[in-house]
C-alpha cells in the first residue's frame, strides 16, 4: 500500500501504537481519501506531534452502543483506519485542513493511558490490507453501479460517469461507500467488511434497502 509518498507493505510498517481521533460517522477505508477541518486544540496537538512523526492517524468512530467511560469520554468501536496525513494547510484562524489517505484497517488492542490530550491505542493492524494485489477484488459492478444509480436519482445527485466506469473495482467500492451519507451503524458495516465483494454486497444491500423505506415514506406521505 502506498499512502503520499510512503509505501507500506508489512507488519513491521505500521506503528504498534497510535494516537486516534474518534468521529462519528466517520469512514476512511484504504486507498480512500478523507478530507478533516481540525480545530480543537486536543487535535491540533495530536496532529502536530503526528507531522513531526510517521505522519500517522487512526480514525474510529466511537462504539455504536453509546457507552461512555468514566471520565464522560466515548467508548471506541473496536475496529478502524490507519490514515496517513498527506497534505496540511493552516488557515490563519488556528485550524488545519488536512486530507488523510487510509492505508490498513486496524483492531484495538488496548487503550493507553492518557499521556496527553489526545487518546492513544496499541493495534493490531489488518496486514491483508497492505496488499498491492489483495483478493476477494471481484464483485457485481453491474448490481453495484444500478444502485448506486438509483441512489442518485432519488436524491437529485449527479456523478462523473466517465470517472466511475474507469475506475477499478477497488477505488469504485471504497470511494463509494465514504461517499454516501449513511448512519454510523452501516459506516462500520462496510468498514468491517472481510474483502471487497463483501463490503460491495453490504453496500447494494444497504442502498437498496434505503431507497425502499424512501419509497415506503413517500408513498404513506401521499395517503
């Protein structure tokens, strides 16, 4: 996997610590790129310490269940995205735009204690993930496409169709799901997902049932 200008292609490449930014609603996937606007003053610091480091970030939504921990702070989802910063703006009013390119999906170890204000985990990285040429990369483009399809239409969105009937399968999956604005449950879904035909089938499946409860709610809006 190459992220900016790093390549990481084994186990021994990724950090066995990490500092994480939880954020619901949150899908970075690898390959995918995710545009962050950092203001808090926590973040700021995890991300100057980060640029002075491997340039290294774990995004993960906190748990779905809503648990907190003692100190009020939310519970992790045991399952997120290693990204790598790969461009930094400052704004001139104290925050940063950065863009995160995903590079491994990773699973908490354990939590460390807090040395600063930003939290920090041991992981456990998904090595397959690192792969140039993983497997599990063929799926129903035709099914995944007449959804996505569908999608637009019923929101009034349009889409570059020349750029996505070029695109591979593994950037159309990936960039597709971080793209729709679905719930924190179904984020995760297709984070957790083992290989790209099944996140790909969790995608159409999650499109498809959302267009039939829109249709559902239109037609009983008209009764």
């Amino acid at each position: 996997m190459q992220a900016g200008n790093a390549h990481y292609r084994f186990e021994k490449d990724i950090p066995t610590t990490i500092a994480v930014f939880p954020l619901v609603g949150a899908l970075l996937l690898p390959g995918g790129r995710m545009p962050l606007n950092i203001f808090e003053p926590r973040y700021l610091q995890m991300v100057d310490e980060a640029i002075g480091g491997g340039r290294l970030l774990g995004m993960i939504q906190p748990a779905l269940d809503g648990a907190l921990r003692a100190d009020g702070e939310p519970e992790l989802s045991e399952v997120g995205c290693l990204g790598r910063i790969t461009s930094l703006t400052e704004t001139g009013d104290g925050r940063y735009l950065i863009s995160l390119q995903g590079v491994c999906r990773f699973r908490i170890v354990q939590e460390l204690s807090a040395k600063g204000p930003f939290r920090q985990c041991r992981i456990m990285p998904f090595v397959a993930d690192l792969s140039e040429d993983p497997t599990g990369t063929e799926i129903n483009r035709l099914a995944l496409l007449k959804a996505f399809r569908a999608y637009l239409e019923a929101n009034d969105l349009e889409a570059d169709w020349d750029s996505v009937s070029r695109a591979e399968n593994a950037m159309l999956v990936n960039a597709l799901s971080m793209m729709v604005p679905y719930g924190a449950a179904e984020k995760q879904a297709l984070l957790e997902a083992p290989d790209l035909k099944t996140r790909a089938d969790t995608l159409i499946a999650i499109t498809e049932m959302t267009l039939a409860r829109e249709n559902d709610e239109f037609g009983s809006g008209l009764q």
